[in-house]
C-alpha cells in the first residue's frame, strides 16, 4: 500500500503561520525621525518675513533726518490637508480568521497608518501646493537659495555642498541637515574615497542614538523620497540636494511639520458597522501640514547628475 502524499497530509495539517506582517513596502527616510512638529489652532498658519527693513542714515551736526521709510513684510500662510483612509473589515472574515496571532482588523488599521505616515514623506518633499496638497521643500525653496550648478545641473562636488552651507544663513550659519538620495550619497562616498587616505567615517549622532554620515560637521540624511527625474536645461534623471535648519519652537526658523493642535498626529476613530455591508469601518486621519518659516533656512542644489 502506498504511503500518504504529501498533499493529502496537507489537509490534515495547517502551515505554521508567522505572527504579523513583515515590512517589504520601505523607502528610506531617517529624516522624519527629527522633523519637529507644531501643533496649530484652525485651519491655516499665517506668519510674516521681513520684506525690506526701515531705513537708517548716518547724520551730522544739525543735518536734516531723511530716513522716514518704514519696514515693510511679506505674509505667508502655511494651510493644514487632510491624509485619510477607511479600514474596512468583513464580519465573518475578523470572526473567523484571526487567529494565529495576526487580528485581520488590526493589520488593515495598521497598514493604512502606514499609508498615511509614508503620504506625508512624499509631500514633505514632493507636495505640489495644489489638488489639496500642501507645498514640499522641492516648491518651498526659493530662487535665490539654489546653488549655481550650471544652466545644464552637474555633478555632486564638494564646492556644492559648500555654497549650500553658506547659503544657510538662518540660525547665524548653524545648519541642520543635508538631505539627499541614496544614489547622491553614494556619490558622496565616491568622493571622500577619491581623496585618498580621507575618512569615510564621519557620522553625526541622532538623538534616537542612530548614526548618519556627516559633512563638517552636519548630518546628511538619505531620504529616497526625493526624485531622481528632475531635468534642469538638456539634462535628465537628475535630482536635488537640501540643506536647511529645522525650527526650534519659536516660529522662527527652517521648516518644521504641522498639525492640528486638538488633533495631533494620526487619529484612529472607529465608524461603527457599515448600513448596508456587514463590515466594520475604522477611518485612520491625519489633520497635516508643512511651514518654511525662514526662506533662508532652506537651500537647494538642483540638477545634481550623479
């Protein structure tokens, strides 16, 4: 008599299934660790910059004050969006098939929280301003804060980032990040090690006690949300680097994150039953923002070709 087959014991017996769900949808963003975050009341944020200071003069014995002009600013106003999405689970299927350590409705809550976290680093960057999209460092930086890389973009050099640092003016020179693209860091690698006998080992200290390379001195934070498909003149599949300043809570400098002040952070609120399904609804949401409250704490080299 044949013994049994494989197959048929496999009806007699279960896989053993792992508890939870392993992360293969990943891009890399040490960044958002150290973004801060304001929380604000209402819908929108207005601030002013300095525009053009009051004037002043150098004045003689008995000389006639003409420096009446006064100082003027420029409003800007930084608007909350709305990241959201339902969790929707059938009856039978959160009854039935949630064992094995993985809840089904706790694993959709989770994966759409997810979702929403990963939305928001996209926009950091890459926000558009419109289609209720609030506006990305890529639209944030001004002209005036761009390094010359050539009407054509080039390749990543240390005088680059250089003119980044001293374009960064915001907190008296004192920069917070560079910020760029896996492929750019490896570029940057590439460069130190052209130098010959040049440590590639300088890292900067995260408060979380995570380690990112360093360039005299600042973090450099590979963020692969940044595009490597910008064009700049005849040039193609180029990018951008960012140097900046993060806000201290004072309202005052770089770029920090916003939220709802009643509503920090991402909200999980349960719906309750669906009226015409049998399927439990949870909406996961978060009330979000970005604010570039110095135009001198931010700067960019665009074009960047390798």
């Amino acid at each position: 008599m044949a013994s049994v087959t494989l197959a048929e014991s496999a009806k007699l017996a279960q896989d053993e299934l792992v508890a939870g769900v392993i992360e293969n949808i990943i891009t890399v963003n040490p960044f958002f660790d150290v973004l801060p975050f304001d929380g604000i009341d209402g819908n929108a944020l207005a601030y002013n910059r300095e525009n053009v200071l009051g004037d002043v003069q150098v004045l003689g014995v008995g000389g006639t004050i003409t420096a009446k002009a006064a100082a003027t600013f420029t409003q800007v106003t930084s608007t909350l969006t709305t990241i959201i999405g339902d969790a929707e689970v059938n009856g039978l299927i959160q009854a039935t098939r949630s064992g094995d350590g993985n809840d089904q409705q706790a694993v959709q809550i989770a994966s759409k929280a997810k979702s929403v976290g990963r939305k928001y680093q996209d926009m950091l960057v890459n926000g558009t301003g419109s289609s209720n999209e609030f506006s990305g460092m890529l639209n944030l930086v001004s002209s005036g804060q761009k390094a010359a890389t050539g009407t054509n973009g080039g390749a990543l050099s240390f005088a680059f980032m250089d003119e980044l640092l001293d374009l960064v003016t915001d907190k008296d020179g004192d920069v917070d990040y560079f910020m760029m693209h896996a492929r750019t860091l490896r570029s940057y690698m590439a460069l130190l090690r052209a130098l010959g006998g040049a440590s590639i080992n300088e890292v900067v200290a995260l408060p979380s006690g995570r380690e990112v390379p360093g360039y005299r001195g600042v973090p450099i934070f590979r963020n692969d949300w940044l595009p490597i498909n910008q064009t700049k003149g005849s040039g193609s599949n180029q990018t951008t680097v960012f140097a900046g300043t993060l806000d201290d809570g004072s309202r005052m400098h770089g770029i920090a994150g916003l939220t709802a002040e009643a509503a920090a952070g991402i909200q999980v609120v349960p719906v309750g039953e669906s009226e015409t399904k049998d399927e439990s609804i949870t909406r996961i949401k978060w009330y979000c923002g970005l604010a570039l409250f110095s135009e001198k704490g931010l700067a960019a080299a665009d074009g960047i070709t390798n």
